[in-house]
C-alpha cells in the first residue's frame, strides 16, 4: 500500500487498469469486512472500554459510524453466503452485491437462498448491478410472496408530502411517494416542464437571434419545475369536477422462460409486486405483453388499440438503453431503426431498438457502419 500511494497513478488512467484497480479495491474491501467481523466477535476491544467493536473502530481509524457497521453488517452475512464470499474475494462483486444479498435473507426465505445461491451467484457476476438489483427483486417474490407484499403496503404507509412557510415568506417541502403515484406524478411535472423549456428556448432565440446556450436561457430547469408544479395546482382548481381523467396505463410482462411468468413493472423499470397494482384495477388501463422467442413481443390491448403500438413493444422488451455503456429508462429513450429507414430499414419490431438521445446522436454521427454498437441479443 505504501509502494501505491507514492507510484504515479497516470499510468492506471487506462480502462484495463481501472478494471483491474476496482477488482483488487473489491478484494481489499472483502478482507477488512471479514476481518471487522471477526474483530467484533473476537471480543478483544472489550479491554479498552469501548461499548462496542464499532466504537473502537471509529475511534481509532476517523471511519463514519454508518460506513463501520455496513462494513461488520457485511463481514456477518459472509459467513451465511459462501458462494458470494468467495466471488467477493475473489473481486468478481463488490459489497454493494452484498447488502443487496443480505436483505434477500430472512426467517422465511433463507432455506431459499441457501439453495439459490450458486444462481444468483452467477447473475451477479454476469448482470450489471441495476439488472441483478431487479432479478433480486423478482426473486424475493417467489421466495416469500407474502413477505414482498407485507413490505410494499409499510412502504406505502410512509407515503407523505409536506409544505410549510419559512420565515422569509417562501415554502420549504418534501415528499415520500409510492412507485406508482411517484412515477404520475414525475411525469406530468416533466411533460409540463418540456412545454415549459420549449416556451423559454423559442423566446430566449427570438431575443438573442440565435440558437441559445444552455446557460442563456431565461429560467433554470429548477425554476420550470417549480412554475411547472404550480401549474398542476392552477389546472387541477379549474378542472371540471366531472371531467374526465386519463387512465393510467400499466404494461404488464409475462415471460415464463425466464421468471416463471413474474414479471411486474412500471414503465421505467421499477420492480413493484402485484398487490401494489390493485388499487388501480378500476382507474387503469393493463396492457398485457407476452414475450415470445427469440425477442418479439405481442401486444395485446384492452377494449382499445393503441397508436404507436410498435414503439411500445420495442420500449417493453429492451426496458433501457441498448448501448453497452447505458441504462437510461424507456420513458427517456427514443426509438431506432438498426438498419437506417433510408437504407431500406422497415419500422419493425425486429429492426427497432431503444437508445437514448446521446446515443442515438452519436451513432447517426458515426460513418463508419461496423463503428456502430451492434443490438443486444
């Protein structure tokens, strides 16, 4: 370590010897957990008069109290885990697997995750970390239905928003949403304030006669989510009380070859369990998607066809970015054709594919055909 710290980290500025750095940062991580552990349970700081290991810790090396237990937290879990121990060890995860992991272990499921281990081992080590966050998900579904809905109606009990007037005149607030009231919520604030920044960039260009640097336009995009916040208040006090309000629309994925038919999410991936959807059985529109091989989905719709049909297909079965190095949602993704329109491309399910606006601009710019990052399979 002391031969590290005074080498000239420029060389590690590569991608092979940042892989390399973060693999053996995984492997040190690993070796303090087990050994904080073992410390806790070994008893000797009881001499010094500390109240516990995680006193003399943050004593003796400046640590966080919160960063000393997650680290003894995880040391404990790897004595129950050891497949992941030894991934971990060997640098193939990191500790953030590990807490993940370790909430997945509880009285009823943990007979369950004995068995899976090896499993869950290998999507660990093959999935990035929001993709195994999902399948861990998924899999403490099955594990203990009960359990996952139990959790889902306590995290829906601790649904608040506040507002209040500070001394100067101007509201100071806060929120705690559910997933699915969240994701209404979130959506309509930023379509308010897309027409909001398409108001402010037309008017910014008329000023200026030019097309407008970021910084020049007239509000921040805080200031347009706030005026955008307000106008949902405005409308929502001059809306008819018999007007009609838009159904939600939940697409529900149905893909036996994988999750034995469990697949539940809200249209930017959030993972969430069926009980949450029934309070909207009756104010909702369910769209149920069936995955057929290799990867084509077949729509099927409720009392009404949909416009855009296809682009939602494609949405539901890439669920993100299809870049190498992205994982941006679908509700912030654009529709592409692999092989371009203009070179005889069909608007095809099987020749479309979800890329955020970065990556769709970088590959339109890029000429070079075999330059360009070819679909996931």
């Amino acid at each position: 370590m002391a031969e590290l710290s005074t080498t000239d980290v420029t060389k590690f500025a590569t991608r092979d010897a940042i892989v390399a750095l973060e693999h053996c940062k995984s492997q040190f991580d690993a070796a303090c957990s087990k050994s904080l552990a073992l410390f806790e349970s070994s008893g000797t700081w009881q001499t010094s008069g500390a109240k516990a290991a995680k006193n003399w810790v943050i004593k003796k090396t400046r640590m966080s109290g919160k960063e000393v237990t997650r680290q003894v937290v995880r040391g404990r879990e790897l004595r129950h885990l050891p497949l992941f121990a030894a991934s971990w060890t060997a640098g193939k995860i990191s500790g953030a697997h590990m807490d993940v992991v370790s909430k997945l272990r509880r009285p009823k499921t943990k007979a369950f995750l004995k068995r899976d281990e090896e499993m869950l081992v290998t999507e660990a080590e093959r999935l990035t970390f929001r993709q195994f966050v999902r399948f861990c998900q998924y899999w403490d579904q099955l594990a203990d239905p009960d359990g996952v809905e139990q959790a889902a109606l306590e995290r829906e009990a601790r649904r608040d928003v506040w507002l209040d007037e500070s001394f100067e005149g101007t509201y100071l607030g806060g929120m705690t949403m559910t997933s699915v009231g969240g994701l209404i919520v979130r959506n309509e604030l930023n379509r308010l304030e897309q027409e909001l920044f398409e108001e402010d960039w037309a008017k910014t260009k008329e000023t200026l006669g030019r097309e407008p640097l970021g910084d020049e336009i007239i509000r921040t995009i805080h200031q347009r989510r706030h005026d955008a916040l307000v106008q949902m208040a405005i409308r929502s006090a001059t809306a008819p009380a018999d007007g009609h309000a838009p159904a939600p629309l939940f697409n529900v994925l149905v893909d036996f070859h994988t999750l034995q038919g469990r697949v539940c999410e809200l249209a930017q991936g959030t993972v969430v369990t069926p009980g949450s959807l029934l309070p909207w059985l009756e104010r909702a529109d369910f769209e149920r998607a069936t995955f057929d091989p290799p990867n084509r989905v077949d729509i099927g719709v409720k009392q009404r066809l949909f416009t855009g049909a296809t682009r939602r297909a494609i949405a539901i079965r890439d669920r993100e970015c299809q870049h190498e190095f992205c994982e941006e949602s679908p509700d912030r993704c654009e529709c592409d054709h692999i092989l371009e329109f203009s070179k005889g491309g069909l608007t095809t399910q099987e020749n479309g594919r979800l890329l955020c606006p970065f990556h769709n601009r970088l590959r339109n710019r890029q000429i070079d055909d075999n330059q360009r990052p070819p679909p996931r399979e």
